[in-house]
C-alpha cells in the first residue's frame, strides 16, 4: 500500500562502472513493460494519479499510484489474471479510503481511459542490509515511448523494503560519492504525461498549502514545513537538472529555497545544530542562481510604465556575465547531499522541541517589532537597510503561509490585508534600485538613460511616502497569534 524509494539519474560517463558495481552484486534480472492509462481530458494527472498495468510473475496487475510526499507513494494493486486485459477498470479502487477523494473528480467526469505511453525497462536489482533496514537498489535501463517519441532511461533506485529512512540515506551516500548520480524527484509518469503531450519539459511545481498538526512541537511543525519545502523544490530543481526546464521552474526554486530558509530561521531550535549550516548553504545555492528572474521581472513590470511616461529607451542595458551553468548546480553532489540531508530531517525522528504557539508568539512578535522599528526611519536608510526591511516581511509572510491552518482565517485576513500591499510596495521599491543600478552603469553607452534615472528617482520617492504609510498601518494592526 506504501513503498518510500528516491531515484537517481546517472551520468553517461559513470554508467559502465555503474553497471559492472551491479554485477558484482549477483542481482536479480528481470523486463517490466507497463502500460499507462488516463482519459484524453487527462483526469487523473490533474489528481496527480498513476494509472498502468504490467506483468508481475506471470500475471497481469493494474497499480494505481499516488504521492504522499517527496519521498514515499502509496499505492493499490489488483490482479487481473494470466490473460493480457482488454479493460482498464478503476472500480476495485474506489473503496480504498485513500484514493476516494482523488478518484471522486475522475469519476464525476466518466471520461473514458486510454492507453497514454508505455515503458520498457530492463531492470537488475539486489537487497542490501544497512544496519536493521533492508533496501532494495535498482538499475533500470531503458525506454518509455508514446505514439510517436521515445525516451531513455537510465536510473538507479533505491527503496525501503524494511526500517528507517536514516539507513536508506546511508545505503545512497557511497553511490552517490563514487558515481556523481543527482536526485530526480521526476516519475516516470511525470516523463512519460510530458512525452505523450509533446511538451518539451514538464509543468513547473508550485507550492501547496500545509496544514500543520495541531498537536506537534516546534520540531515536529519544522519537520513538516522542511517536506512541505521539498514537495515544492524538488520537481523543479529536477527539471533544472535534466536542463528540460522554462523561467518559471528557477523561480519556483528560488520561492522554495526562501520558504525553507524562513522555516529554518524562524523555527530553528538548539536541537537541531544543522539548521544554520543549512541556512548558510541555501544561501550559497540561491546566490547561484544568478539573477536572471529579476531583470525578467523588470522587463515585464517596469518596462511598460517606462513606455507609458515616454522613455526614449524600451529595454534594459544588455549585461555582460558569464552564463551560470544552472543545470550543473543541481547535478552536482553537494546540492543532492544537501537535499539527503533534508528528507532525513523531515522523515527521522528528532528531539523534542518546545510548545508550537509559544515558538510562535516569540518568533512573530520579534519579526512583528523590527518592521515596525522601521516606520519613522525608512526614507533615511541605506538602500541595503531597506532591502532588509523587505527580506523580513517576506519572511513573516513565509511564516504565516506555514502555521496559518492554526488560527482563525478570519484574524489572519485582517493582518495579511495590512502586510501585502507593504510587501507589494518594498517589492517595486526594490526593482527600482535594481533598475537604477543597471541604467546607471550604461549611462556612458547611453545619455538617454538620463531620463530613466530622473523617472526612477520620482517612482522611488512616490513608492517611499506609500512605504511610510503601509507601515504606520502595520503598527496598529491586530497581531492574529497573540489571540489564546
């Protein structure tokens, strides 16, 4: 009903050694071919469901497979005999109490299933023991194809058959050191969907809503928050990696790894000494990623009002810098060991922390009182204090995104009423001090760019007075956590 497996891509160059570390583990041989179904409106993909069906043991199964995290599946499976069925049926499924409220939209629709893609993977496997747990590592070598194009797979996965996930991250550190094989959170399914819609990368992963447990500490909310994180980067730090990616998916990552390193911050707890190192390396990770989705953000934002006011110039100053190799940051070993260490922290037992809504009373009210320390200051800053006012309100808004299913929705509408258009605000703020950096530097190239600096430094002051007052605001309005 729920198997917990990671899977890795392997670099052409490590495959052969790969493959000869495998022989000389004795595995099992086996051929899995599978056929994937969804109706032609693609109603169980919107579910995020799997629907195929393949030959185990002489007979024919139908697996119904869903995700519950980053890392562990559930799934159903019914036999359907020796004879190759003629039928795809989701009845035997629909009592599974799981899958009820997933299959009750597929149902509603009564939209036929039709054969979508189909793989064929030459699989060797063997069991390995580390410590108590047993995990069962997989070479998967071969194709899913759709009517008219085809894929090459090359994968080793590695699945728990028995124990702790501690162990499961134990068995993959070795692999991962001596072959550089990277982390793809990307299914076959996912794959298989992309190829038989002819798109060329799959859909970009935005984040979901978490709902925290009521009765969980601070470690415990942090360790939801950390795989609430996960489901939202590791699909698109796995697009970024197969370099099958658009804009959106590094913007996405870039969201995710503030997300993290706001729950990080602001739930951190002496227990857990890894969360600052962690801090310090996402950092590192999102500095990386350049700012490429920043001058996209300018050129969609500030571009037509600077048309509208009559610049002589209708594009940003070209920029001469090297190109950051994105793909190479995701395939490397220290991102995928970063990314281990996460799903070990999210799924291990830990330490027990303190009282979830005493964390968050103190941790709020002190990110509450530093924006407010702001308000009779703000236009006197340094353009990098401004920047910090604003990093801070993302990050409160971060933070309440992640204990929000905790309060009233009611009293956390009032204060987000007064907190976006602040965050809004210190968000056009800061893309005119980028763009008054860029123009400023092509003013030699470019006399025109007079006009834009003359146009920004009004923006600024106009968007500065609205500033001043989103924060006198933020002062007097009611603080939803502080309510028993």
């Amino acid at each position: 009903m729920s198997k917990v497996e990671l899977k890795f891509q392997i670099p052409s160059s490590k495959l052969k050694a790969l493959r000869l570390a495998f022989l000389h583990c004795q595995p099992e041989k086996n051929y899995l071919s599978a056929q994937y179904f969804d109706t032609a409106h693609l109603d169980l993909q919107r579910q995020h469901l799997s629907l195929r069906q393949h030959k185990e043991n002489k007979i024919w199964v139908q697996t119904l497979e869903a995700p519950k995290s980053s890392v562990e599946y559930i799934e159903i499976k019914t036999s359907l005999g020796k004879a190759e069925p003629s039928t795809v049926n989701l009845r035997p499924c629909q009592p599974y109490k799981k899958f009820k409220r997933l299959l009750h939209p597929v149902f509603q629709s009564n939209h036929p299933l039709n054969f979508q893609f189909k793989t064929d993977i030459s699989s060797q496997r063997f069991l390995h023991t580390e410590k108590n747990s047993k995990i069962e590592l997989s070479l998967d070598l071969g194709t899913i194809s759709s009517a008219h194009q085809s894929l090459e797979i090359h994968e080793i996965k590695f699945e728990l058959k028995d124990g702790n996930i501690h162990d499961l991250i134990q068995t993959i550190q070795p692999w991962l050191s001596k072959y550089e094989i990277w982390l793809d959170s990307q299914s076959k399914t996912v794959k298989g969907q992309a190829l038989q819609q002819s798109f060329p990368v799959a859909a970009a992963q935005s984040q979901s809503a978490l709902t925290l447990s009521p009765q969980a500490d601070s470690i415990q909310a942090l360790q939801q928050m950390v795989s609430n994180c996960l489901e939202h980067l590791l699909p698109n730090a796995s697009a970024i990696a197969l370099e099958q990616y658009k804009a959106e998916h590094i913007h996405q990552v870039r969201v995710a790894i503030r997300r993290l390193r706001s729950a990080l911050k602001i739930f951190s707890s002496p227990q857990i000494a890894q969360t600052k190192i962690w801090q310090k390396q996402l950092a590192v990770l999102f500095r990386q990623l350049g700012n490429t989705r920043d001058r996209d953000a300018l050129a969609a934002d500030l571009l037509p009002l600077l048309k509208q006011a009559g610049s002589p110039i209708a594009e940003l100053p070209a920029q001469e810098t090297a190109k950051t190799q994105i793909g190479a940051i995701f395939r490397a070993a220290p991102t995928t060991g970063l990314w281990l260490q996460f799903i070990d922290f999210a799924n291990a037992e830990q330490p027990k922390g303190q009282k979830l809504k005493k964390c968050i009373r103190k941790q709020f009210n002190k990110m509450h009182q530093r924006i407010c320390q702001a308000e009779s200051i703000f236009t006197e800053m340094a353009e990098s204090e401004k920047h910090q006012v604003r990093k801070r309100v993302k990050q409160l808004r971060y933070s309440i995104e992640f204990i929000c299913s905790l309060y009233a929705p009611s009293d956390i509408k009032q204060y987000l009423k007064v907190l976006k258009p602040l965050q809004e605000n210190l968000g056009r703020f800061n893309d005119l001090c980028v763009a008054h950096v860029l123009f400023e530097q092509n003013i030699v190239q470019q006399p025109k760019a007079w006009f834009v600096l003359g146009w920004i430094a009004s923006e600024q002051k106009h968007i500065q007075q609205a500033i001043q007052q989103d924060l006198q605001k933020f002062q007097q309005v009611q603080r939803f956590w502080q309510s028993k």
